[in-house]
C-alpha cells in the first residue's frame, strides 16, 4: 500500500483534492485537500473522529482503504473550491466529513498508486532486466478503474506478432503512455479469436493475429517491472506496439 509520494510527483500534484472510499463498497466516506503526502496523513490518525474510526476499521480487518485524487495541478483557493463541490455533492450525511468544505481528464479522479506512477516512477534500464520480455502498448481505451480481468483481456490479443519471437518471451509488460501497468507469465500463443468468448465474433479481424493465454506474474516479477517507466523503448515517432527485450 503506496504511503508517500516521490518528490517529483508532489511538485506535479500541487494542491489537490482527494477521496477516501470503502475497498468493498466503493462508497467514498471522507474528502479532503492538502499538498505533499497530506493524503496519507489519515492512515495514522488515531483521534476518536468518524474518519479516524472507519480507517481504523478497515485497517484491523486487513484491508486498505481506497485513496483517489479527485483534481490536482491546483492553486490552493481552487482546492478549496473543488472540495467543496465534491462534499456537497455526495452530502455529509454519506461522508465521516464534520464539516462542508471551502480541466479535463488529465487532471480527473486517479488512484494514488496510479498518479505516482505517472510522476514518480523510476526508469526500467535494459541492463537492469534479466528476463526475456515483450512490451504491449495497450490502446487509448485504458483507465485505472479497469479490473485486473479487464486489463488482462485488453492486454492479450489480438496482435499481429512474430510468433515465433513472442514465444520466447518469460514475461509481457503492459504499457500504457510508457509505463508499466502490469506483468503477465504467459502460459502460450494461439490464433487470434480460439480462446476468447466475448472479445469480438469479427473473424476477419482476428484472421492472421495472434492472442496469448497466462496470468499475473509473482510478485517479486510484478514488483520489479510494474509501475516502472519503459518510454525510452519506444522512441518518440515510433508508432510499433511491440518491443521485445533480450529476445532475437
């Protein structure tokens, strides 16, 4: 559970707002604005509060709440604007709020761990990586609110690959606007359109591209690729969704 955000990402978020949400509910229960890692400052709130209390609540039962970014880029008075908004808008009666507070999808509601990875995450070096991997740029339809199997599936097929080179790969990295967003151990490559049930019925488009099969990979692979910036293997211009490392 992310707890602090890097340097280069707090120069990024400026003032901004943020929600506290229920991990099985969805339901946001506190809004809030600061600057820095004020954020994270609740997970070690230990005051009688209702927000305190609820956090606590989760904790003790081993789950971490859901912490989003509503708006950041933000001079301070806006955060106060949009923060306000953001309360009356759920209402206080569905908030631990106690009281009402003072551009575009750029700047919309994101998970922490996702704004981090934007602004904070470290560079991938080729002579860092030991494994063999293929990269997969996944198309503009990404968000951070896709389910592990929703990504999974987007990330999978169809492709037109060198078959032959992508099975060679011990891992496929999702990419998306050149980082990292999860790891996959691929069990095989099939022909495009044989293993999926509700991706398409359009053969033709399937016809002459291929689809892989696996799952997320463990988590010390996962820790060492996810979130990581890969930009620089895909040079600006290049328009190939594919990049194959340590792979001939």
């Amino acid at each position: 559970m992310l707890r602090r955000f890097s340097p280069r990402t707090i120069k990024m978020l400026k003032s901004y707002v943020y929600i506290y949400s229920d991990p099985d509910t969805q339901e946001p229960f506190y809004v809030g604005k600061g600057k820095g890692n004020r954020v994270f400052d609740h997970l070690k709130d230990a005051s009688d509060s209702p927000k305190a209390a609820k956090i606590q609540q989760l904790l003790h039962r081993g789950k971490a709440p859901c912490i989003e970014i509503l708006a950041y880029g933000l001079e301070e008075e806006t955060a106060l604007i949009v923060e306000a908004a953001a309360i009356d808008l759920l209402g206080l009666d569905t908030l631990t709020n106690e009281v009402r507070g003072f551009e575009s999808i750029k700047y919309g509601r994101i998970k922490v761990e996702e704004i981090e990875a934007q602004y904070g995450s470290d560079v991938l070096k080729e002579k860092d990586i030991d494994d063999k991997l293929m990269m997969i740029r996944i198309n503009g339809t990404y968000n951070d609110s896709l389910s592990p199997l929703e990504l999974y599936e987007m990330t999978r097929g169809f492709w037109r690959v060198d078959v032959e080179r992508a099975r060679q790969a011990d891992y496929v990295l999702a990419v998306y606007q050149g980082i990292v967003r999860e790891v996959y151990q691929v069990a095989g490559w099939f022909p495009g359109g044989s293993t999926f049930t509700q991706r398409t019925d359009d053969e033709d488009f399937a016809k002459n591209r291929y689809e892989f099969v696996g799952r997320i990979a463990d988590e010390p692979i996962r820790q060492k690729y996810r979130f990581k910036s890969v930009a620089h293997f895909f040079p600006k211009g290049c328009q190939a969704p594919f990049r194959y490392i340590h792979i001939l």
